[in-house]
C-alpha cells in the first residue's frame, strides 16, 4: 500500500512506499542470495532519516532510510567494528560514531578515512590524521604493534541485505 509522510516524519496510507537503493555490484552480503525475506519493522517506524538495528543471533543490521531510499548494511563499521546505529545518518552518508570515517551508502565507499588511518579495500596505506581542532596523539614507537595494527586495518567497502517493502512492513533478506 503506498504511504504519505505525515507531519511527525511518519507515513501515511497515500504516497508510494519509500525505493530501494540498489545494492552495488559485489556488494550483497554471502548467503543472502534467495534467501528468504522476513519483517523486520514498519514502514511507518522508519521516516526518512531513521535509521534502526536489528539482530538475528550474532548478526546486526542497519536499516536506514536514507535521503535517497532505504537500505540495510552490516551495523558494524567496515574499520574496527563499531556499530553505526551509534552514529548518524546525513543524508546518503552514514557517519561511523569513532574515529571519523564516513560511507556512502548508494556505492559502499569510504568517503571519510579513519582518523588512525590504514588500508584501503585495494591496499593502498593511508596515513593517520588529525581532525580540525583535535589534539594530535603521542606518536607510538616505531614496531609497537598498536601502530602496526592500525596500518594493517583494512576499511572494506559496506556490505549489503536486500530489501522489500509488502503490506507496510520492510522485509530483510538474512543470510541462509
Ligand atoms: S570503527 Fe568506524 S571509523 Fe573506526
């Protein structure tokens, strides 16, 4: 049934439903192919600019409706793992709650590199930085393996579930 956003953000029974950002190429999470789709919130809870997690066992996803539709990707930050439904969502770009990297969710690319730096998903190094304002950090002895962890991390690009929306719900796919 098609929906109209409603002063509160949420939707009404009038518009059509929210689109679907396409998952990039590459981009769909294993064993999510065919796999069977299952409710996991309402239309209506999610407004344009929310965004909610949800788990099945040691699984977290991240369904947010982003400026141009909505998607579901791994709640955890391709970096170090932490979970974006922590951060904000501007937009299309979801901004990781540490170490200030931000993805485009329409592509699954790093749009801001982590403050520590590291690998990018083709293993190119990028270097540590210092946001605006922040206090630069000790520098670590050369081979302390803190600093050689961080330079190893590699920031993969997001990784996505499909999606559909029947009957007012939003239906993930979770891996088989
Ligand atoms: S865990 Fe997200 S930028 Fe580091």
């Amino acid at each position: 049934m098609p929906h109209r956003p409603r002063t509160d953000g949420r939707y009404d029974a009038l518009m059509p439903n929210p689109p679907l950002l396409p998952i990039p190429p590459g981009l769909q999470a294993p064993g999510t192919e065919g796999a069977p789709f299952e409710r996991v919130a309402s239309v209506a809870d999610l407004p344009p600019g929310a965004m909610t997690r949800v788990s099945r066992g040691d699984l977290d996803v991240l369904v947010a409706h982003t400026s141009a539709g909505l998607v579901a990707v791994d709640d955890r930050c391709p970096h170090m793992a932490a979970p974006f439904s922590a951060g904000r969502l501007d937009g299309c770009t979801l901004h990781c709650p540490l170490h200030r990297g931000s993805f485009d969710t329409r592509d699954g690319e790093v749009l801001t590199f982590p403050t520590t730096g590291g690998l990018t998903a083709e293993g190119e190094y990028r270097p540590t930085w210092i946001p605006p304002g922040g206090q630069p950090k000790a520098a670590l002895p050369p081979g302390d393996p803190k600093a050689r962890a961080r330079a190893l991390t590699r920031v993969r690009r997001l990784r996505y579930y499909p999606l559909r929306v029947v009957d007012e719900g939003v239906e993930l796919a979770w891996p088989r």
